[in-house]
C-alpha cells in the first residue's frame, strides 16, 4: 500500500483501475511528496463512521485523498484531508457544502464535510474509473464518444448553474468516466474567480481534448498550472503564428464537420457562449447513436428546426457556420462551374447530351428531416394525487407548480413524523404535457432540502378523487423513470432516466418522506420544469 509520503496514481480495486483526484486538483508526478504531521493510517475511523481503507494520492497542494468505507451505511467512499483544518481548508469545505446541495447523474456526489481544527476532511462518492485526462491519454476520442462526454458535463454544469452557483474547476482532471461508463464532474471551487461563461467555454476545451489530446486555453490553462495541477501531463494544442489553436479537423483526421465548429465557437472568444441549459440541450440532440441518419457527421450542424418550431436556441447563441448558408454557396460555386463549362464548350458541346439544369433559390437544399429541438415542454395541466386521504384540503394550487415563479409553490400540510404520520403511502404532483412528448429530462425544485422522492409514469388518468388518486398510483409504480432520491440533500431533483424512442403525456412527482420543517415535517414543490421535444 503507497503511503502518504509517496503518492500513487492508480490503484486495482476490484471494481478497476481507479483515479480519485483530490478536490479538483490533478495528481502531479513531478511534484515532489508532501510531508504531513500525524499522517492518517489504514483502519483509522474518522467521525465514528469513515473507515480509511488505502491511501491513493496525494494531489499537488497537500491533501490527502484515500479509499475509505461508510461503516453505517456500508458503501465506498473517497475521503479528502487537508492538514491543518480551519481557515486555511475554509475554500475546500465551502465547496463541498455548496456541491452537496446539487444531486444529479452527472456530478459526484458529496456527503459529508468536516472541519476538526488539526486536520478537515470532505467525503464524496467513490468512482471507480478513470479521469478523462488518463482515457485519453491511451487516444482521442471519436465524434460519438466526445459529445456524449461533452454532453454529461454541460448536464452537470446547468444543474449547477440552476441552483446559482458556478464549478470554476472544469478540466480533464475533473471529468471522470466510471468502469459501466457513467460521466462525471467532480469537485467544484468557490473561490470566485470563474464564472457561469467560463464554465460553458471550458466545455469547449473538454470537446476539444477530448478530439484531440491537447488543451486549447493558452490563456486560461489548467487553473494552478504553475503550482503543479499536473499540466505538464496535458499537452498544449498546436497553435498559428498569432496563438489561435487549430481547429481539431486540423489536428487528426475524421472530426466530425458539426462538432469541430461547435467546439470552435465555444472557444471563440468573440462569440457570446450560450447558457449552459442551451448547450446541454444541444448537445443533448446530438448525443445519437451513430446509426441514426438524420445528422450528417460529414457537414456541419444544421441548426434549422422543424416548420413552425422556433429555431435552435445555440444558433441564436453564437453558432456561426449554418448549414443552409453552406449549401446556398455551394449552389452559387455550382452555377458558376456550369456556366464555365458552358462558356468553354461553346459549339462543341453534344447535342446528344441531356443538359444539366442549374439549381435555383426555390431548389429545396435538403429533403432531410431537421433534428428535434430540445426545449422546455409545456405543462398544460396539474394536479395533487392524495390516494390515502378523504380530507381533499391538501389537493388544491397544484396549477403554481408550473407557473414560472419559484417563490409560490404546493405545500403538504404539517405532519408529525417524515412517512406522514404513518397515515399515508405519500403525495405527489401529476402532470399532463397535453399530447405524447419526447422527454429528456425533469427538474423539481422544492422549498427544503431532505425529502425522498420519485418520478413515475403512466397512460391512467382517473378522476380526482382519492379512488381515481389509488387508480394513477398503482398504475404508475409500475413505470419508474431513474432512481429515486432518498432524504436528498439539495432543493433541486433531476430526473434523466427517459427511454428515448419512448413518448410521455403523464408524469408523477411521487413524494414517500418528508423533511424537517419547524416543528413538523412537509414539503413544498415550488416549481416543475420539463424538457423535451
């Protein structure tokens, strides 16, 4: 087992090859051993619960990071430590606090951040797997897999930047893709410095990375490159005269057209990067199996909706190489050729030849289907399913959880334990989109932190009352969409789990424990926002 005195990188688990980066910051080989005073050891129990099983590495500005078990609830974790505690861990822990309130696929899970004077320590979810930075390490990536990895990270970040906050700690080191393939950004910073933009263009640096194996941010390198953040490992990208970095189709072959000028506008500095929600959306849409036809990964992205649908939000955005715009000179490039052959061929030309017709501006460019937007769906209709209760009192102002105000929601009423006072199964909030929908995602937000929750769907929609309430429940546990939320620890539950060649009309919020409020426990569902096409 490495001791805390000689870090090592990877460690064999019986779940594979791991790499838990410390609280954002890349294991550097160059950087020599950080020596510690009172040094943790294999079997030591921290807070009575975090058994320590083996230390893994030590990151660049001290902190300790080692594989430990939860012994209450049984399951592996991975255990940050800075010595000394106090003021100078106050950065790290008010970024662990502030990461523990967002729950979502697509971040690693933070549960626990403490501060003991002599030394603090933060306990996240343990990944088993390795950093984007290792992955590609053994080679680039493929079209297909750099926007799947692009698209988990801008999921994470609109999560993030939903509840307000900013990462400012996106990079290879961070991003980390487990063993059954799972995406996941890890360890945000509050340190002030970033923002909601330079988070959403440091996902152009990930897509390009992710292409190419060299990072593109000469400007803005790896943050703490010149303390040792284990920049040296990344190469810089291949650059011109003036310090622009080549586009990826420049640097390696069989770059898709679409996601190379995605991944350049991202970068451009000039061009305003769109929200992070846009740029998941859109990655989202072209996050599809390779053997769908409708994207052309030879062209660029065709940012042109479906008739009477609004159009793009990325193009609205910045995008700035639009396929008809591409296809218009392409048409004025082919009159001219024509005309030259014609003008060159003068009377020679065979009257047994059919002549060619020129296209014209009514010529259709493409008969293609556009690609479906992805766009907040409408919710045409709520209500409160309260299936164990003959006292209707609780099932009325379902209507302001689609509102679009998060300040006037649904609240339960007061009870005196988290199951309902063992009065009933649950509550929850029904939707109807008004017609089938594909679905990407939903997000609830609620009042407090602390609740358990699910999503379910269904096709019953039974009257409201509590036997038509029993009629929707019992046919729609049946259908669970994800996993649920158990005492979530955020105010903010997204919901990805969607079968994608399936559409949805029906939704229940299945709310089974409630959280502590004031003297009682209830729950408020301040606000439901579903997204689709």
């Amino acid at each position: 087992m490495p001791s805390s005195a000689g870090p090592s990188i990877d460690t064999i688990t019986e779940g594979g090859r791991v790499t838990q980066v410390g609280e954002g910051q890349d294991a550097d080989e160059t950087t020599p051993p950080v020596m510690t005073f009172g040094a943790p050891t294999a079997g030591e129990i921290l807070a009575e619960r975090y058994e320590l099983v083996e230390h893994i590495n030590n990151d660049s500005a001290g902190r300790l990071v080692w594989r430990g078990v939860d012994v209450v609830l049984r399951r592996p974790v991975a255990v940050v430590l800075r010595y000394p505690g106090g003021e100078s861990a106050t950065e790290m822990l008010q970024a662990a606090v502030a990461a523990s309130r967002v729950i979502h696929p697509n971040l690693v899970g933070v549960y626990d951040a403490i501060d003991e004077a002599d030394r603090a320590y933060v306990v996240r979810e343990w990944v088993d797997g390795r950093s984007l930075r290792e992955l590609v390490a053994d080679g680039s990536m493929d079209g297909g897999r750099a926007t799947a990895v692009g698209n988990a990270v801008a999921s994470a970040l609109a999560a993030v930047h939903a509840t307000g906050m900013v990462h400012g700690n996106v990079h290879p080191g961070t991003v980390m893709i487990s063993d059954d393939g799972r995406v996941v950004l890890a360890d945000a910073r509050t340190d002030g410095a970033d923002t909601r933009e330079s988070d959403v263009r440091a996902v152009g640096g990930i897509l390009y990375f992710a292409l190419t194996g060299y990072w593109p941010h000469a400007e803005a390198p790896l943050r703490g490159a010149t303390a040792g953040h284990g920049r040296a490992a990344i190469p810089d990208a291949v650059r011109d005269a003036g310090g622009a970095a080549a586009a990826p189709r420049q640097v390696r072959a069989g770059v898709p057209a679409y996601l190379d000028d995605l991944t350049m506008d991202l970068l451009d500095a000039e061009i305003a990067p769109p929200s992070s929600d846009v740029l998941s959306a859109e990655l989202a849409r072209l996050d599809v199996p390779a053997d769908d036809d409708y994207l052309d990964n030879s062209g660029p992205l065709r940012f042109a909706a479906e008739p009477g649908d609004e159009p793009s939000p990325l193009a609205a955005a910045g995008g700035r190489k639009v396929a008809l715009g591409i296809a218009g000179l392409l048409a004025v490039a082919l009159v001219g050729l024509l005309i030259g052959i014609n003008t060159l061929g003068g009377d020679d030309e065979d009257p047994q030849t059919s002549p060619v017709a020129a296209p014209t501006s009514s010529t259709p460019v493409s008969e293609e289907p556009a690609a479906p937007v992805t766009r907040n769906l409408k919710i045409s209709a709520a209500r409160i399913i309260d299936p164990d209760s003959r006292n209707r009192s609780e099932v009325r102002d379902a209507e302001k959880v689609f509102d679009g105000d998060r300040d006037e929601g649904w609240s339960t009423e007061t009870y005196p334990r988290s199951n309902f006072g063992n009065l009933k199964r649950g509550m929850g909030v029904w939707i109807d989109l008004g017609a089938e929908r594909t679905v990407k995602s939903v997000q609830v937000n609620l009042s407090v932190p602390g609740a358990s929750a699910e999503l379910l769907t269904g096709t019953v929609n039974a009257p409201s009352t509590s036997t038509g309430d029993d009629q929707v429940l019992t046919a729609y546990l049946k259908n669970r969409i994800g996993q649920p939320f158990e005492a979530h620890d955020g105010t903010t539950m997204a919901f990805n789990g969607f079968d994608a060649d399936q559409k949805y009309r029906y939704l229940l919020f299945w709310i089974t424990d409630l959280p502590q409020s004031g003297n009682g426990f209830k729950l408020g569902v301040q606000e439901i926002t579903v997204q689709g096409s």
